[in-house]
C-alpha cells in the first residue's frame, strides 16, 4: 500500500463564490434583482392590466355618477335649510370719526361699489315683477330678474348723502341675505334690529319700508340660469346721538316673520348678525 498522498489533479475547477454584485444581476443566469426578464415582463403585464381595469372602474363610476347630477341645481340642498345674513360694509366692527373723512371713507366707497349693480340704470333693464308674490319660472327657460333700485334704500342709497350718513355719525349699514336655490320663505320676512345692553331703545330707520324682504325676488334659481340676479337688500340707519359717541354700541339683526331660522346656537350667522359700532369725535 502506498503511503505517499494522493493529490488532485490540477485541472478540477475550483467552486465559484457569489459577491453581492449578483444580487442585482446574475450574468450567469441573467437574473436582474432576482428575476429573469420573462419574469420581470410577466409581472409589469399583470400589474399594468389590473391598474388599468381599477381606471376603468372609477372612470365608468364617475361617468354614471355625472349623468344623475344637474348643471344648473344641486341634486341635494339638505345642508342649510335657512340663509345666513351677511352686512354691508363688510366689516362687524365699524369704528370711524366723524368728523375726519378719511376716518370713514373706506366704508363709504366699499357701499357704492357695492351698490353700482343697483344703480337704477341697470335695473330698468330688468323686469317689473309682482309684489308680494313668488316669482316661479320652474317652466320658463330664460329666468326674468325683478328690479331692485337703488333709489329704494333712499337715505342709505348713497345717493343724496353720498356719505350714506357717516358724516353725520349715523351710519347706514346694508344687509342681505345669501342665496339658497330654490328658496321660498313663507310669511312676510322682515328685517327687525336691536341694541344690546342699553337701557333704552336705540333709533333706527329701515329702508325699504319695515325692513322687508319682498317674495317677488324668490326663488332664485342658481348663477347659470339666473346670471344677472340681484339679492334684495334691507338699509338700516342707526340713528345716533351725542351719548352714543366714544361707546361702542352692539347691534343684532335677526330675519323676523317668516319660517327662516334665526336662533341657532351652532351657527351665529344662520338668520342673523351681529356688529359693533365706535363712533367717535
């Protein structure tokens, strides 16, 4: 028997190692991360059909979804049953002196700009409509809008005090309601103003007369089939004296007469408002 050791022969090839540089592509398998390239396409197939079917899916459901809705009225008005009301100027704190019209003329124009769609002469373009009546054109393919005049707000119209009172330390303050589709208000809603924590009343004329919300500018039928619609507008003049100056005076407007909604406590603008007043000299 032989003693000596038996040695390998010298072309047995060694056991090749794998570093981490195959781990992202194999060249001897052509593995790319793991995956051959039949491998690699079958699965951006699969992926590329059940993504395409999901945008299918939501396209055909928005597409269904579309042809139950009306371009012209919501399909569900539920949110607010009442309107809110909102003052012109836009400001629930109107502090000014005066007796220095730089103090006050910020108001001033933020009135008569506001007031221009009401300018009598835009609103002879529109219709003479019936007093104390709803006017319905459910039927009517092009809505009629009833004139709102400028001229009816007399002494807060800005147009024989161009000052809409300032100067003279009563203001006028405009109010109006915002616009719900569809919106019928039964009664004979009117505007209806206090002074809170006074212990007498505090003097306030409303224009037009009472304060009133006539029913001829109801329903309003939304800004595609109503473009040119003006809101009606209540003016109240606070009908400061010389006690009232250098105080601030609180004052709630509320919507009174009618079924609309003016005392929830969720929301302080449902129906109503409420701004302070500093004049000061």
């Amino acid at each position: 028997m032989s003693t000596k050791e038996e040695t390998a022969p010298a072309d047995v090839e060694k056991p090749q190692t794998s570093s981490w540089k195959d781990s992202i592509y194999n060249p001897r398998t052509g593995e790319f991360i793991g995956r051959t390239a039949k491998s690699w396409a079958l699965i951006l197939l699969f992926y590329l059909v059940f993504y395409g079917f999901l945008a299918g899916m939501f396209t055909l459901t928005m597409w269904v979804m579309l042809q139950t809705l009306d371009d012209n009225i919501p399909t569900y008005r539920d949110r607010v049953a009442s309107p809110g009301l909102v003052i012109r100027p836009l400001s629930l704190d109107i502090v000014f002196n005066r007796t220095d019209p730089l103090k006050y003329s910020q108001y001033v124009q933020h009135l008569d700009n506001f007031l221009q769609q009401y300018n009598d002469t835009v609103q002879e373009k529109n219709d003479l409509c019936m007093v104390g009546e709803y006017t319905e054109q459910d039927d009517v393919e092009e809505k009629k809008v009833c004139q709102f005049k400028r001229s009816i707000l007399r002494q807060c119209s800005g147009l024989s005090d161009t000052s809409f009172g300032y100067r003279d330390g009563q203001p006028c303050v405009l109010l109006k309601m915002n616009r719900i589709i569809g919106l019928k208000p039964r009664g004979d809603p009117y505007i209806n103003c206090t002074a809170k924590g006074r212990e007498s009343p505090l003097l306030m004329n409303y224009f037009p007369a009472e304060g009133r919300f006539d029913k001829m500018y109801f329903p309003y039928y939304g800004k595609n089939l109503h473009p040119t619609y003006v809101q009606p507008l209540v003016a109240v003049k606070l009908l400061l004296n010389k006690e009232d100056y250098n105080n601030e005076v609180t004052v709630e407007c509320k919507i009174e007469g009618s079924d609309l909604r003016n005392s929830d406590d969720r929301d302080k603008f449902l129906g109503r408002v409420t701004f302070r007043v500093n004049v000061m000299e």
